[in-house]
C-alpha cells in the first residue's frame, strides 16, 4: 500500500512538468558600435585600429548578427578622412591614423541608409611602473593579488581603464579624484594561478564620459536580475544618429593611449 501511494505521488509530480513557451516582446534591432581606438605608447601610430559592428537580437538567440555593408570613416583634427575597410563580416579596419593629443575627432558611419556620428578627443595615460604580487589574498588566503603602480599627473583630472589578461579579461576603472599628483595602483586578485604563468596588464587612459558609462554598466551588472525582471535603465553612449534620433545605437566612441605590461607569476 505504501508503495503504491508513492508511485501515484511520483506520477502526479512529473505529470505536472510542462514546456512553457515565453512570447517576449522584440523590438527593432539596433546598431552596436565598438568603436575603442587605441594606441600603444611605445607602437606609436603604428597599431591598427578596429571598429566591430553588431545588431541587437532577441534575448534567447545565441548568436550576434554583424552589421555588413556599412560605410565606415573616422576624421582627424587636421581634417584628412581615414576609411575604415570591412575585412570580415561587421568588422572594419584601418591603418596608421595619427595621434592628435588636441583637437577632436569625428566618427561616421552610414548603415541602413542612416547616419550615426560621434566627436571625441585623445586620451593619453601614464606608464606603468611595477608589479606588486601577493599570495596570500582573499578570504580563504589561496588567492593571488597585484598591485599594478603608476604615477598620476599633477593638476590635470584623469581617468583610467585598467585591464587583467589571464585566463579571462578582468577591468577596473579609476578617477584621480583622491590620489591627484600621487603614484597610485590598481588591484587585481585570482585564485586559479600558479608560479610560472604567464599574465598582463593595461592602463588606459579615457574621458570622464566614458568612465561615466562604465561605471552605470558596472553597476548594472550587478543589479539587473534575471531576464523577467525590470532593467534599471537604457544605457546610452556618446553616439548619434542624425537621420534618426530615436534609433539611437548602442557603444562608444573613444580614442586612448595604452601602456601594458606583461608579468610572470612568482
């Protein structure tokens, strides 16, 4: 008798397994521009520079469409046109534009028979120093920490994007408004390195803007919830569209300088 009763219990749970289908509202896909130029400070102007293209797609779709078939440009300060190339699909390439650390520089991009443009000047950044490394971080003491030092300039409002290259990309964004003039660091820690390996670290230099945009996804990342939930805001960057204002586009445009370093684990 026991056994049967547990067999129609069982019955009963795992008839009420079904397949719900979710009908999620789409909109309109909107464009999606990396638009990050960067410049390593001992490369000079020789770095290539890549602006990557995308569409937003529905929520439970597991690939990113590109954006083919746009016409893509950027202008320096001294108003020659540099065009970006399409070498794969989405992504656009040109070569040795040079740095201009005054003046601004205007992006253009024509897709979908809209304009989308953005001003944004050069940001340089200081080098970086030394790495400090220690073993015993974190809360069970099996974690691996760095501090990562550089010198801020004296006078001036900075900001900074860092970046931890291991296994995966790790960032962290800095303002000078406490350590202005003073050597400061960045801090970094990882609990899945060992002695040996090989790891690196970026400094970027960037525009309060983009520090601003960062750090509203930063935190958003943290508090958006699962896919049911409302999200907190649109997070819009410093591009426009002129042929269609309320088809904005998603990203940055952002010119900066880098310094990197590459560590071994002790």
């Amino acid at each position: 008798m026991k056994r049967l009763i547990l067999l129609l219990f069982l019955a009963g749970f795992y008839s009420c397994e079904e397949v719900v289908d979710v009908d999620l509202e789409q909109s309109e896909p909107r464009l999606v521009i990396e638009a990050s130029l960067l410049w390593d400070k001992e490369a000079g102007n020789a770095q290539q520079q890549v602006i990557k293209l995308t569409t937003t797609a529905p929520y439970f779709d597991t690939e990113i469409p590109p954006a083919t078939g746009a016409e893509v440009s950027v202008s320096t300060p001294d108003g020659k046109d540099f065009i970006f190339e399409e070498i794969s699909p989405g992504i656009y390439r040109s070569e040795d534009m040079p740095v201009f650390k005054d003046g601004n520089y205007e992006l253009s991009i024509f897709y979908n028979d809209q304009l989308y443009t953005s001003t944004e000047s050069y940001y340089s950044v200081s080098n970086l120093e030394e790495v400090l490394q220690e073993n015993d971080g974190g809360f069970s003491g099996d974690d691996t920490e760095f501090r990562l030092f550089y010198t801020d300039p004296a006078g001036i409002e900075n900001f900074y994007l860092f970046r931890f290259f291991h296994d995966d990309l790790a960032l962290q964004i800095y303002s000078d408004e406490f350590t202005d003039g003073n050597k400061s660091f960045a801090f970094f820690s990882d609990d899945d390195l060992e002695p040996g390996d090989e790891v690196g670290f970026e400094i970027q230099g960037i525009s309060e803007g983009f520090y601003e945009y960062l750090f509203i996804l930063r935190s958003q990342a943290g508090t958006a919830g699962g896919p049911f939930q409302t999200q907190p805001t649109i997070v819009r960057g410093n591009i426009v569209n002129q042929t269609q204002p309320d088809n904005f586009p998603f990203g940055y445009f952002r010119l900066s300088e880098t310094d990197f370093i590459t560590y071994e684990v002790q």
